[in-house]
C-alpha cells in the first residue's frame, strides 16, 4: 500500500467492523438501558451471576460506568438518551 491510510472512518479500510458479540464474548461485560426515568445497569462478571442496578439520574449511571470500565469491564449503551 503506498501513502498513508485513510482512517477518517474510524477503522483500517480492509477490516471489517467487529459485532458485538465478537468484541464481548465471554468477558464481562455491562448494559446500559434507559428505564422509568432512570437507568438500569446489568452487569454480568465472568463466573458471577448478573447484577442489576437501577441509576435515578445520568450522572449517578456515568460514576457507575467509569467505575466498571475502570474495573476492566466492557460495557454499551442500549437504547439509552
């Protein structure tokens, strides 16, 4: 390939996009859903069985988030605001 890539997309042009399936696998992982005017969290930690936490408010779910990503944790947004 001569010259530079073009990654203004985001990805390497001859990879294709990972789904999420294949990104998670069987790491643990976190769901955020928007719920009742609030957020729920299900989180699911390799070899524990699932946590549910329901956050009232975006900032309490955003310190739960960086939390988990801290913690190593892989986590997406799922129909949330």
């Amino acid at each position: 390939m001569n010259g530079p890539r073009d990654l203004r997309r985001g990805g390497k042009p001859f990879e294709p996009r990972a789904g999420r399936d294949e990104v998670v696998g069987s790491k643990s992982h976190f769901r955020v859903y928007s719920r009742d005017g609030g957020f729920l969290v299900v989180i699911q930690r390799r070899g524990h069985p699932e946590e549910t936490e329901f956050c009232h408010s975006e900032g309490e779910m955003n310190r739960l988030r960086r939390k988990l990503s801290d913690d190593g944790l892989i986590g997406w947004m799922r129909d949330a605001r």
